[in-house]
C-alpha cells in the first residue's frame, strides 16, 4: 500500500516519517498544497493508495494577520488534494483540529454540530473539513498536538483540551492512517484526556508560568477536550486484529 503525506516536513508529518518509513512524503517546494496542477501531476504520477492531508497553516495568532495565506494554505490546498485524490481515486485522511468547535461545553462527539468558531484559523480548518468530505469516503482525523517540549513561557490555566504532545498521540494516528481503508468511519477524535493547557505544560516544563487565556492576544476556545470513545472502540478493534510488532 502506498501512502502519500502532504506536510510531511512539519511537526506531526516527521513524526509520522519516523513510525512509517515507507511513505511518500513530497517537499512543500515539490508538492505546493496551494497549486492545483503541482498537486495534481504529483498524486496522479504517484498514485498512492491512501493520501494524508497534514500540511496545514498553524500559526493561530498569525491567521488574523494574514487570512489570504491560510485560507489558500487550508481550504483551498484540502480542495486541491481532495480533487487530486479523487483522480485516482484514493483514501483520503484529512487531519483537522478541535478548534471547529466553539469551546463553550467541552467533550465533544464526532457527531456534535461545530461552530462557532473562535477566530480564523478555527473557520479556515472548518471549511476544509467540509472541501474533505468531497473525497470519496474520507476520513477526517480531529487532533491536536504540541511539539515534544512546551515552548512557552507561560500557559493557560483557564483553556481545557484533549491535546497532547506530538510523539504521545502520533502512534496512535499512524495506525488509524496504515488502517484507513478498513475503517467506515468519517470522523474519529484522537486526543488524549480533559485538562488545562497548563496541566499539560507542567508536564515538560514544570518551570512554565500559569496564565489565562485574556493574554493570548487573539479568541481562545475555552473547552475544546474530545470525546475519544469511538477512537477506543476502533482501536482496541485494530490492535487486537493486528499482527504483533506492526502497530
């Protein structure tokens, strides 16, 4: 099975390089997510089996500033790799974020209505869930994740998450992508436990100062934590049908 990975040079797509050594994991300069005929000659030359949608713009407070650049980078990039996956029809495993939710109650399901969203990163990766449902039996991956230390003075006491550090939940979408195409499901929530952000700060860096999310400088959600039942169902299911040391 080939699988090609957009993003494959960031956080999460190293990760993933490191635990699935046989993927196909193109260069922003090679592959530009915003640049429909480069996504297009790359997939339709590689034909992969399944296609993993990482690239992303990240840069919350950034996106206020320059809405142009990740509009183009999230929604229209996700429009570009679900026409290019269609082609050639492959799987495609878009990674999204909890942050399509509005943050108001926290323990969200798959099938939760979300919005609204708290600032314009959060509508970007909303709408490109909906350009990822044009794929043909995607399969939208609701995450977030730190890179392996917390790099910042101070966190928020006041901001509750199911978030986790990245080598800590990258195991674990490494099987959900090497199973995709067994699983029926079009969402799945791949997080880790209800807490602050600055409970997980201490976590790695216990020097870090506690804080609230009135200093971000940009709308914070206030409670974005994901229900994972369905991710555990699925996983147990994987795990025990799993050969061991594949997984």
């Amino acid at each position: 099975m080939t699988i090609l990975l957009t993003g494959g040079h960031g956080r999460l797509g190293t990760e993933l390089r490191a635990l699935l050594p046989g993927l196909v994991a193109p260069t922003s300069a090679d592959m530009d997510v915003t640049d429909a005929a480069q996504v297009m000659a790359v997939v339709t030359r590689e034909r992969p089996d399944v296609i993993v949608h990482a690239a992303a713009y990240t840069n919350v407070g950034g996106a206020e500033k320059e809405r142009d650049r990740c509009w183009a980078v999230n929604v229209v990039g996700t429009r570009n790799v679900v026409a290019a996956a269609n082609a050639v029809d492959a799987k495609l495993v878009h990674i999204s974020t909890d942050y399509v939710f509005s943050g108001e109650s926290g323990g969200y399901a798959e099938d939760d209505t979300p919005g609204p969203v708290a600032n314009y990163y959060a509508l970007t990766k909303l709408v490109a869930e909906e350009a990822a449902r044009a794929a043909h039996a995607p399969l939208i991956l609701r995450t977030s994740f730190r890179p392996r230390e917390f790099q910042y003075p101070v966190a928020f006491s006041d901001v509750f998450t199911g978030q986790d550090y990245v080598d800590v939940l990258a195991p674990q979408l490494a099987l959900a992508i090497t199973h995709a195409r067994e699983i029926p499901d079009e969402i799945l929530h791949i997080v880790t436990e209800r807490k602050s952000v600055y409970d997980l700060a201490r976590r790695r860096n216990p020097a870090v100062r506690e804080g609230t999310r009135a200093e971000a400088g940009v709308t914070l959600p206030g409670d974005v934590s994901l229900d994972t039942r369905r991710w555990a169902a699925v996983h147990a299911r994987l795990v025990s049908s799993t050969p061991p040391n594949t997984h």
